[in-house]
C-alpha cells in the first residue's frame, strides 16, 4: 500500500463545530518511556481533567499497533498520521495530552500544540529510562529508529538529537521519581503547574445511551472512560428496545441502570416514548446520547428531550438525512462524494435536521466498502461524542 493510499484510508479531519470553546492544554513532552502518559494520567486523575496519549490516539485511528504500523508502511507515513491526530487534538481537546518522544521534532505538530498549552517536560533520570527501555526491549512495544545500531547507542543519539528541544520548548521541567508512586508524583508535578491558563474543568455529566444495534459507538465511549478521556461523565441510564442487541451485552455492569424496553405490537410510538420519557424523569440525566438508536423520537418526545438529546447521524448533514445505519455509506458510496463523516445533532421533530452540535469529516477513497466506511465513520461518532461530552 502506497503512503498517500494509507492517508487517504486513515484521514479523518477536524471536527467543526457551531459553538466553539477556547481550548487549552497541558501537554508532557519527554524521551520515550519518561513516563509522559503515566505522569500525565496522573496529573489529568488529580485535576479532574480529560486525558488523551497521542500514541494511543494515533493507533485508534490505525486500529493496529504502531509498531507493526511503522514495520509496514514507514516512520514517514506514520508521523504524517501522527500530525493528523495532533493537529486534531491541539484544536478539539482540552486537558492533558501525552505526546509521543518524537512527536515534538515536526514543527507543525510543535506549532500547533504550543499555541494553546503548557508544555511540560517529564525529565526523569535519562540512565534509567535507558535501563528500563533496554530491559523492555524483548517486549517489542517500540520501534527501532536505527536497528543497524546497538539499542544502547540509539537511545544516546535519540537523546543527544532531542533534549534540546524538549527543554527550549518546555514551560516547566519536572524531574519526578521515575521508579516513585506515580500518583503521588502526579500530585507533585500538578502543584508546579500555573493556573494560568489552566484548561476548564469539564462539568460532571449523568448521560443515557439508547442503542438498539451492536454498539460499536457505546463500546467507544466506554473504552474513551476508561482511558480518562471522559472524566467527567457518569454513565447512568442504558436503553435498548430489541433485547438481542450486541449493545446491551456491552452495556451491562457499565450502567447504573440497564432496561430492555420492546415495543408492543399494541402501543403506538408515542406510546411507546411516554414510557422512555418516564425512565428519563425517574433517572435524570443530563444528557441522552442516540448511538446506534434505530427508531424516531416523536414529536412529543423531541418536544420534552430534544435539546438534551444528541444524535449521531454517519454523513455529514444535511446530506443523507433521512437514511439510516448502513444505507447512508451505501448511498455516500453511490454518489461519488469525496467526503464523509458523522454529524452529532439536537433531535427535534423533523427527521436529522435538529442544530448540529458537530461534524467530523472522513475523506473517502476509491477502495472504501460500506464496511471499511462504517469504521471510519464510526471512531468519528466516537471521538465526537467525547468532545461534546466535555462541553459546558
Ligand atoms: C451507528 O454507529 C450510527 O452510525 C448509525 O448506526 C450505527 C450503529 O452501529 N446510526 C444511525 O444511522 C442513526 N440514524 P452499531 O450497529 O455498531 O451499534
């Protein structure tokens, strides 16, 4: 596969939004294996912040790990993905970001992060994060940058030809224990750094999550729960309305309340949402996310929910609305459209044309299939849900 064929697959651009929100950052640069994302997870747990590590970042995008990822296409293909994701995060997230070692040494990535964040400098001892990388070596979590070199020596050029720009670039240097608790080290490091400008912490959110079909999306935001992505959101409610949905299976235990709710041949929709009403008046959440959600809401629902309610819709609206699930990425597929992606919308009592919260976009190129556009589209409707999860 060609490095421009390889992009194409992968681009997913930047999200737009109609109400946007300064975002601001703490961003720890450092040498591989500093501990930049077990630092920061840390410093993001004690701030009640979301966290995002640029690496793991880059291989959900690549749905595979980035050492097979560089093994097969390149260090040069992967850092353009790379630029990508940061360019992505520096202008959609706000709170703590893990870069990876080298993600610094693109200019565009060090321009686009510097303009919103403090960055930190996770500076261990250098001696033993090269102990600790040379005893890791068998475990292959790294990619060789040099294999013709002994590991040992790569690790001193990679430091020589880095350490400076860590340090120019860096806000604040830390030097916590790299053998210490990382907790308490992340307590330490939070404390040194400046309120000014600190990113806003998000407010706590109870949300439902309605899905009657697999629940690649829900499985998405739990996945973004459990990595701090979304530290904010308390995962309330769950609802489906076919009891053999792939959805419920993920949902349970993850939930404080799971309800199968099928419709009965005798009731009629707005029967049928009077009773979905009175589950959202018993556990009040603040927010109601359609993932995967294959009925319509009626009017009277949207009347009451409507604006607490998002939808995700796989095109970019208003085009394709109307159609659901897979029929959308047949018919983007039909009309030759360069472009595609989600939009996360308010539901109201028109089908898809309730205000448009976001869009994320996918580029679409010419070996995509339903099924290779579907999982395109659906990490979008995942990282887009995050993202207003965050908001006010
Ligand atoms: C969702 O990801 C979303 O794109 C779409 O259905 C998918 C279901 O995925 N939603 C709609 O079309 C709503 N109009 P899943 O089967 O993995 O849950």
């Amino acid at each position: 596969m060609s490095g421009f064929i390889v992009l194409a697959l992968l681009f997913s651009a930047n999200s737009t939004t109609h109400n946007p929100v300064r975002k601001q950052n703490i961003v720890f640069v450092g040498f591989r294996g500093a501990g930049k994302s077990k630092f920061g997870r840390a410093v993001a747990l004690a701030a009640g912040l979301p966290f995002a590590d640029l690496d793991a970042e880059v291989e959900f995008v690549l749905d595979e790990p980035i050492v097979d990822f560089v093994e097969k296409h390149g260090w040069q293909v992967f850092r353009e993905v790379e630029q990508r994701v940061t360019h992505d995060f520096s202008r959609n997230f706000s709170g703590v970001i893990a870069t990876g070692g080298g993600t610094i040494e693109n200019s565009k990535n060090l321009q686009n992060l510097k303009k919103n964040s403090t960055f930190v400098f996770i500076n261990p001892n250098f001696s033993a994060v090269k102990k600790h990388l040379i005893a890791e070596e068998s475990k292959g979590r790294y990619q060789r940058v040099n294999p013709a070199l002994p590991l040992a020596q790569e690790l001193d050029q990679l430091w020589m030809q880095r350490k400076d720009i860590y340090s120019a670039t860096a806000d604040l240097e830390v030097t916590p224990d790299f053998n210490g608790n990382p907790e308490e080290e992340g307590k330490q490091i939070l404390e040194q750094i400046s309120k000014t400008n600190f990113p806003k912490i998000p407010p706590v959110k109870k949300i439902a999550i309605f899905s009657s079909r697999n629940g690649s999306t829900l499985q998405g935001i739990l996945d973004a729960q459990k990595k701090g992505r979304i530290p904010n959101v308390e995962l309330e409610l769950f609802v489906t309305d076919k009891k053999d949905a792939g959805a419920l299976k993920k949902a349970k235990g993850n939930f404080h309340r799971v309800e199968i709710f099928e419709q009965d041949k005798k009731m009629s929709r707005e029967e049928y949402d009077r009773e979905l009403m009175n589950l959202l008046r018993e556990n009040k959440p603040d927010l109601i996310l359609l993932a995967g959600w294959m009925r319509i809401l009626s009017p009277l629902f949207c009347e009451q929910f409507g604006n607490q309610t998002y939808n995700v819709h796989p095109s970019l609206l208003p085009k394709f609305a109307g159609l659901m699930g897979d029929d959308v990425h047949r018919a983007v597929l039909d009309s030759e459209e360069k472009y595609t992606g989600c939009t996360i919308h308010r539901v109201s009592a028109t089908v898809d044309t309730g205000e448009t919260v976001l869009q994320r976009k996918v580029l679409i190129d010419e070996q995509d299939t339903i099924e290779s556009l579907r999982k395109k589209v659906q990490k979008q409707e995942i990282l887009g849900f995050c993202e207003a999860l965050e908001r006010r």
